[in-house]
C-alpha cells in the first residue's frame, strides 16, 4: 500500500516540478522525509521559506506553527513583488498537526500576563522573547511590544540583542529553552520566576519575585523532552563508558545541565556527523530523529536517552496518507488544508521574524 502513495506521491511532484516545495521538519518519519525536496531545523526551514521563490505552493511536513511561519515569511511584500506579485500557498497536510507547547500560551493569556506584570514592573523596559514555537498571535504580540522570536539555535543571540534593548525578558511558551539558555548567560534561578498561566494572582509569584526577575519564564513545557530524565544519563554514564550525551535545550534543567552537548535538531545532526567513527552517544530528543541518526550513522553507537518511547505525536500525523491526498488535490487545482495568517498578525509577527533573521 506505501508503494502505490510513493509512487503517487512521486507522480505529483514530477508533474508539478518546480512549482511544488515540499519541506519537511526532522521530527518528520521516515517515509515522509523522502519525499522532501528540503529538511531542517525550525530556524533553517524559516529561511527557506523566506527564500523560496520558484514555487507556487509550499507543502509543509511539520506542525501549525511552522506551516504559520513559512506562510509569513513565504509572502513577505519583497518577495512577492520579486515574483510580480504572485503569493505562495502553504498547505498543512493534517491540519490536526499542532504542538502541545504553543497550544500552552494563548494570546488572550500572555496579554494579561503583560496587564498585570505592568502592574509592579515597567514593561516599557521589558522585552518580550517568543519560542518560534508558538501561535503567530503571539509573534504579533512581540512585533507589536519590541519583542522578538528565537529558535533553539539563536537562542542565546537573541537574548543577548533583547538585553541590548530591555532590563528584562518575558519568555514564551518553554521555560526550559529559556532558563537552560539564561543560565549559560550568568542568569540565576531566582532571578527567572515561573509566570503560570492559571495561577489567580501574579502568575503565582510575589511582587518581588517579579520584581527581581531578569527573565520571566512562561510555564510551558515540550511534552516529548520533558521525558528526559536525569537518572537516564547517570545509567548511561554508569554502564557505556565514555558515552557522550546529547540532547535538545527542551529538556529540562537537570538533564541539559549535565549533558555533554545541548542544540537544536539541525546541532545534533551536525554533531553526529562531525564525530569520529566508533563516538558513543545517549541521545535525547525526538524517536524519529534520533533512528534515522542510528541508520544513518552505523560506525558510531547511538541509543535513545529514554527508556520509554518519546515521540511526537502531532508530528507523526503527517503520514504518505496526508501527503498523498493534499499533493493530488493540488494537482487537480484544489488547496486543501491551507495555512492563511490574516493581515494584521501577519504584519506585527513579520517584524519580530524579521529581527530574530537579522540576528546572527
Ligand atoms: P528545532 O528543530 O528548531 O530544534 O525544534 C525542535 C522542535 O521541537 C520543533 O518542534
Ligand atoms: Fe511541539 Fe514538542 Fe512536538 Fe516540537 S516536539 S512540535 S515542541 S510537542
């Protein structure tokens, strides 16, 4: 049954050509990457969709809020004058495939968050950071305030540029990316209070908790690295000797304080790639990423860093099924599963993709 979707899948593309960029996510399985004409991490798909200019349609093989990005960016008014004013269509291939952590911060949410913080701090001198990872609301929110989006490759880069510019951050939705990255700039635990959403006053901090904040932390979280654990890297230490440990700065503090290496998908492939032959690895990050790594690299030792399986289930949604269905009704002119930001948030998140891009 895959065979007859490859070769469906396959037929579209031949027949679309150039007009057809399929981009695909690392998370992404298998046999969705192969029908990919590009692969990256969220920073470098941002700027392939930033770039692109052939095509007509981009097929995203990721989740909403990459999908958001690339329509934004995609159709950026520069671009779409350099292409005499033709937009490029994004399209989603199960529009069922979100992210637990961006579902964590809603805007109406971060907006009272912003009222009542104002109430004991000067948000004027507060810059608000959004994890790419997010709602393009909440990237219009950050345009809208002076704000700013991070991966989890510019992170530290653009903490930096927001402490040029601010005496404090707010930082959404990952309070893991934001702390592990704050610490690696002298930032301490007590000066990054946790804002929860649902507390009923002050994000369940005191005044002066907030008061003495640098980075104020959202309390949101990936619900696949939050399964790393720091007792799975001590029985890899204890038992593979000389094993290096890998993992995504999504994870939580204890684990990616004591990990040998923290980056984003795209730093782990690059440094699975750049060791030598017979290099042990214990690595923690998405199951789909870390098995192709285990194929792609049978000189070196690679294991899972969890004992438990930890994938990403809205990733997976994206299946040949999916793929299959929306590359065929493109071809026969229909667009399913569009992905359209409307005008407005389109132009404030603009501004705060734009920074983070202009950031190296
Ligand atoms: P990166 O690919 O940017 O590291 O992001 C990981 C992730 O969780 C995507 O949702
Ligand atoms: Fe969201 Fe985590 Fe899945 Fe990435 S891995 S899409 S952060 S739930």
């Amino acid at each position: 049954e895959n065979e007859v979707l490859q070769q469906r899948i396959e037929a579209v593309r031949k027949e679309l050509g150039e007009e057809l960029l399929i981009l695909g996510h690392h998370y992404q399985q298998d046999e969705v990457i192969e029908h990919t004409d590009l692969r990256g991490d969220s920073y470098q798909l941002s700027e392939m969709a930033a770039k692109s200019q052939a095509c007509r349609t981009i097929v995203f093989c990721g989740v909403h809020f990459m999908a958001e990005t690339a329509d934004i960016l995609a159709n950026r008014p520069d671009r779409i004058e350099a292409r005499d004013g033709r937009r490029v269509d994004v399209l989603l291939p199960d529009m069922a495939a979100g992210c637990s952590m961006a579902d964590m911060a809603a805007i109406a949410q971060v907006e009272a968050a912003w009222a009542d913080m104002s109430e004991v701090i000067e948000t004027e001198q507060v810059i608000p950071v959004t994890y790419i990872n997010s709602a393009a609301s909440l990237k219009a929110f950050c345009g809208r305030h002076g704000g700013i989006v991070c991966t989890s490759s510019n992170a530290k880069a653009v903490l930096e540029w927001a402490f040029e510019r601010g005496q404090r951050v707010f930082f959404f939705p990952d309070q893991h990316l934001g702390r592990n990255t704050a610490l690696t700039m002298g930032i301490t635990e007590d000066q990054m209070p946790v804002w929860d959403p649902y507390a009923l006053e002050m994000g369940g901090n005191t005044d002066e908790q907030i008061e003495a904040s640098r980075v104020i932390l959202w309390k949101g979280h990936c619900s696949v690295h939050q399964m790393f654990r720091a007792e799975h890297v001590a029985r890899f230490r204890k038992e593979h000797e000389g094993i290096q440990i890998l993992v995504h700065p999504e994870c939580p503090r204890e684990v990616n304080d004591i990990a040998d290496v923290s980056g984003s998908t795209g730093k782990i492939i690059q440094t699975v790639q750049n060791a030598p032959a017979g290099t042990k690895w214990a690595i923690g990050t998405e199951l789909h990423l870390v098995n192709r790594l285990k194929d792609e690299h049978p000189e070196q030792e690679i294991h899972f860093l969890s004992p438990v399986v930890c994938m990403c289930a809205t990733m997976y949604r994206i299946d040949l099924t999916h793929l299959c269905w929306t590359l065929e009704n493109l071809r026969d002119g229909r667009l399913v599963n569009q992905i359209r930001v409307d005008e407005e948030t389109t132009k404030w998140s603009l501004i705060a993709l734009e920074r983070m891009l202009a950031v190296k």
